[in-house]
C-alpha cells in the first residue's frame, strides 16, 4: 500500500526532478552562457510554488533536512580544499588585502545593514552576515569568461571568489555557534567557555582526520581505486562525530579538513579535487532545486521596502567600501578598484548555507530566522542578474575588457606557432605562447607578441596568467608526449572540443595509437611539429582572408587549392580552430586564417585584411 500522500511525488522520482532540474538548469545556461543559478532559481520556483508538482518539505519528508545538512557539509569541504596557504602567498598583495581586511570589515558592515535596515535582530544579522563574505565562485568564474576581463582586476575577483568562500562559511559558523552557546548557557563567561571548546574539538577533529587520511593515502595504505570512497566516506563520518559531540560544529569540522587536505601536497590531489568538483556541482545544483522549490511565495511577499533597501546597501555601499578600504594605499589602479567594488555576485554556497543556518535559528527560537532565506535569494537573484549585465559594460568603459573574441593559448614556441600567432593577433584574437625554453620564444618577442616563459603546466603558470582569457589551447611542441598530456590535463577546464594538438609522430600504427581519452583534436591537415616548421623554412606563410558577398569561400578555395585552412572567425566573433578534412560553412564576413604554399598568388590579396 502506498503511503505516498496524495498529489506528492514518490521519493525516488522526487530525486530524479531534482537531478533532472539541476543538471539540466546547468546545462542550458551554459549552452545560452547564462548564469546557472538564474536558471536554477526559475526551474525551482516553477516546479514549485508556480505549479505546486514539488514540495521538498511534502515528498521528502524527514530526509529534507539531514539531505541539505550533509550537501552543505560537502560543499564547505569542497570550499577547504580549495583554499591552498601556498596559493594564497603567491597571490597578489591585493587579494591578501581582499581576504585579510575585507572578509572581517564586510562581515562588521553586512552585520550591520542587517540589523539596521532589514530590521533583523543581532543573532541573525550576525550568521547571516558572515555568510555575506562569500562573493560565488561557481559565479563568477562563468561571468568573468563571458566579459573576458583585464589579467590583474580578473584575478583580484577569481582569488577573493576562492578564498573567502570557506571562509564566509566558517564565519557563520563561528557566529552560529556563539548563539547556540548564548542560548543555552547559563552566563556569557559560560558561553564564550562553551565555544572555544567546540571550535577547539571541532578544528582539532577536522585536522585529525585530514592528516589520517592524509598519511594513508601517501604510505599507499589505501589503493588508487578507493581513494575517492574513503574521501567521502572518512567526510562523512568526520561530519556525524564531531555533530555528535557538539551540535553543528560538523561544518567547522570538515572545513578544517579540507584546509588540511589541500596543503598536504598530495600526489593524487589533482584527482581528488576533480571528482570533488564535479560531486560538488551536482549538490549544489540539488541543494538550490531544493531551497527554490520550498520557498514560500508568502515569505518572499512579507518581504517589505527594507529588503529593496537591504539589496541597495550590499551592492552599493557595503562592497565598494571593503574594497576600496581594503585596497587603499596599495598599487592597484582606481580603474580596477573600481571595478573590483562594484562587482561582487552571491551564488549557490551562499542560499545553500543562509537556508540551512535560517532553518536552524527558527528552531531555536529566534523567529526573524524565516527571514534569511528569503532574503538570502533576492539578495542573490538581484546580484546576479546585475553584474551578469553589467560586468561587461563596466569593464569596457573602465579600459579593462579583454578582446570579444576568446584568446587562442599556443605551447611550444616555434617559427610556425609565432607564424599561426601573428594571423590570430592580426585577425583581433588574444593569443599567448608558453614555453619553458625562453630561447623558443625569441621570435615571438621580437614579433611583439605576448609570451609567457614557464610550464603550463606548473603553479607559477595557474597563478601568473588569466586562464579566462582564453577559450581554446594549442599544444604544438616537439614532444608529442608534453603535447598529449597538456592536452589531457587542460581538457577538463577548457573543454575537450577546444583542445588541439599537432600530429603525433607515427600516431597511425597501432603500436603508437593512444586511447581517445588522452590527448586533443588534431588540427588542420595533421601535420607533425618538423613538417609543420620545414614548411616555414619552404616559404609557407600564413594569410587572413575576410570573404564577402562578391568573394566566398568557393571562390577563396579555387584561388587557393593547397592552403590549409586552421581557423574560421565569423562576424558574431566565434571563433572554431578546425581539424583534419573538416567540413565548414563560412558566410559572408567570415575570416579564414589560413597556411598558404609560396606560390600562392595574389587573388586572395584582394579580400585579405
């Protein structure tokens, strides 16, 4: 006999609809470049208090809460182990200012529009203020790819994004917990007593734990295959016990062990983090379903003048007076002050954690609690919508918008990378060539292009460059080994469809074939790196060609039957490297760049840029 109550969803297909949302609300917004939570909002919403097909509090029950506990818990951990101390001191001095001056005084100045704006009383201005310092990396990663920023102000953004993500979290749970003892201690000597125990056992559980499994995964104590398991597993039983032994310090706990984690310099920490990733993408997704489908319209409309005005004062007053504060007397431009001030969205982490903590608050008897998760989404929505729009405009009109077109990452400095650099830079396209061998660089300075002398692949690398710049990798050394595993390692960031690499050496015989999961598409005809630069030494150049009405691509191809054509860039600035015997379309306005034999003619001079 069913006891599913009628009009409710099964259990199972309510996890399905929730999968189903998140996934696909991800995916359309990245198909439609769109902030995921703008979608993740509206499916939420619709599927919920529009329609009514899904009440997480009616199909799910009692496995609501401990459901969004333990997502939480993991995105906080995610959050940990993100936070690298050795990234931290590379960083700029800006982004210690950011962290260090700025999570405190916007935890002070969020308090205090809280309390005196949206009227929220002190223990609740307090929680939900230190959750304020989170500015979304699952945000503003995709906006800064979109607007395509200036290196330093992106990554002024990126690294305050990263770092103070867990940090926002374990303000709200340092400030959680002084309630929680405030409200069952005896006296506030007690109080203070009682916290600085359950911080003390809390971090001292979550290091422990952290430097366990640490220790066990370097002596090789646990195989590869189930490093991954014994992660989540070792997460989870972390959180339960220390929950255990002080009520809600599980998030400190598993905070503090991602932190461990992230600076144990690990060897499979590269795989770690990924799988991470992608279990923390799919919670988050989940958890905002969750939250927008279980909001009351009700709530949302008790919402009077003070939230417009709290919204007001966050995004205008509290953010660009903790950056410019926090930015004074250093050598950062204004223009990138500015900009940095005025852009500071709230994601996912942010309504995940404000709902739970609101959650929490209401049970213990502080009633403006119901609030915080209402207002955790306008503040939100409002963010969002605004710099998603506004970034660009404001980047452009303060000089500090990259190109339109996304840049073009070149490895292996040669006479054909500096050759196929110089088209693209020719053609508008933002391009870089790395190298760890300055001396291959040496024509691509005098050529007066951007240059980058390291390993891709190194710290120094993810730190220097503003990899969202670009959106297409080239790996064109004279290793085919390097240029495979540049290829296989950046794929997952870039995407595999805007990975290339030149021909591997003997890649036809079966005793050189790799599998498809390692290495990148191979571009134009398939030349190797020494048949690709014997060309140069031949006379073969490279030309950029704008076709038109009056000359298309039948026409260029007839002018030009041996060239090699390597990328197309259409009006609407897309610009698609192609591969071996691709077939392609290219309307009128459409740049061709393109390796051209030195008997080429002048015919394609007429339409050439």
């Amino acid at each position: 006999m069913s006891m599913v109550a009628e009009g409710a969803l099964a259990p199972v297909m309510a996890f399905a609809l929730v999968g189903a949302l998140g996934v696909g609300a991800q995916w359309l917004a990245w198909r439609l470049r769109m902030p995921a939570i703008v979608l993740m909002l509206g499916a939420g919403l619709i599927v919920g208090p529009v329609l009514g097909l899904f009440d997480p509090a009616r199909d799910l029950g009692p496995l609501m809460g401990p459901m969004i506990s333990v997502a939480v818990a993991i995105i906080l951990f995610e959050g940990g182990l993100t936070l690298n101390l050795h990234s931290l001191r590379d960083a700029a001095v800006g982004v210690r200012r950011l962290v260090v001056i700025g999570a405190p005084l916007g935890w002070l100045l969020s308090s205090l529009a809280l309390h005196y704006v949206a009227g929220l009383g002190w223990a609740a201005a307090a929680v939900f203020g230190g959750i304020l310092i989170v500015t979304g990396p699952t945000v503003i990663a995709p906006l800064l790819r979109q607007a395509r920023l200036a290196r330093r102000p992106s990554q002024l953004l990126q690294w305050e994004a990263i770092v103070n993500d867990p940090i926002g979290a374990l303000a709200a749970v340092l400030a959680f917990e002084l309630v929680l003892v405030l409200d069952e201690a005896e006296s506030l000597t007690h109080a203070i007593r009682d916290m600085g125990v359950g911080v003390a056992v809390a971090t001292a559980l979550g290091l422990l734990t952290g430097w366990g499994l640490s220790s066990a995964f370097r002596r090789a104590w646990v195989p590869e295959f189930m490093k991954v398991p014994v992660l989540f597993a070792v997460l989870l039983g972390t959180f339960a016990l220390s929950d255990a032994v002080l009520h809600e310090s599980g998030l400190l706990a598993v905070t503090a062990m991602g932190l461990f984690i992230a600076n144990a310099d690990l060897p499979s920490y590269a795989e770690l983090r990924r799988f991470k990733e992608h279990a923390t993408i799919l919670l988050v997704s989940g958890v905002f379903i969750l939250l927008a489908a279980g909001l009351e319209f009700d709530a949302v409309a008790r919402l009077d003048w003070r939230a417009a005005g709290l919204v007001a004062v966050v995004i205008g007053l509290v953010r660009p007076v903790t950056v410019l504060a926090s930015l004074a007397f250093t050598r950062v431009p204004m223009r990138e002050r500015l900009l940095v001030a005025f852009t500071g969205p709230r994601g996912v982490v942010l309504v995940a954690v404000a709902g739970l903590f609101g959650e929490r608050l209401t049970a213990l008897g502080f009633e403006d609690g119901a609030r915080i998760g209402p207002l955790a989404f306008v503040l939100v929505a409002a963010s969002v919508v605004l710099h998603g729009f506004t970034l660009r405009p404001l980047a452009r009109a303060l000089g500090l918008a990259g190109g339109e077109v996304p840049g073009v990452l070149i490895v292996g400095g040669s006479r054909w990378a500096t050759g196929f650099a110089e088209a693209l830079n020719k053609a508008e396209v933002p391009v870089l060539i790395v190298d760890p061998n300055r001396a291959r660089l040496r024509g691509a300075r005098e050529a007066g292009l951007p240059t980058f002398f390291g390993d891709i692949l190194s710290e120094a690398a993810e730190h220097s460059l503003e990899i969202a710049c670009y959106g297409i990798v080239v790996a064109a050394t004279d290793n085919d080994a390097y240029n495979t595993l540049v290829a296989t390692d950046v794929a997952p960031e870039f995407g595999r469809d805007n990975v290339f690499q030149i021909k591997r050496a003997g890649q036809e015989s079966v005793r050189h074939a790799l599998p498809a999961t390692l290495g990148g598409k191979k571009l134009g005809e398939g030349q190797g790196y020494w048949e690709l630069n014997a060309r140069m030494t031949e006379g073969w150049g490279f030309r950029v060609t704008r076709l038109s009405d009056e000359f298309t691509l039948e026409d260029w191809r007839g002018d030009n039957p041996e060239a090699v054509v390597l990328a197309r860039l259409l009006p609407t600035g897309d610009l698609r490297l192609l591969k071996a015997e691709e077939d392609f379309s290219a309307p009128a306005g459409t740049r061709l760049i393109a390796m051209v034999p030195p008997e080429a003619g002048q015919a394609g001079e007429r339409a050439q840029q």
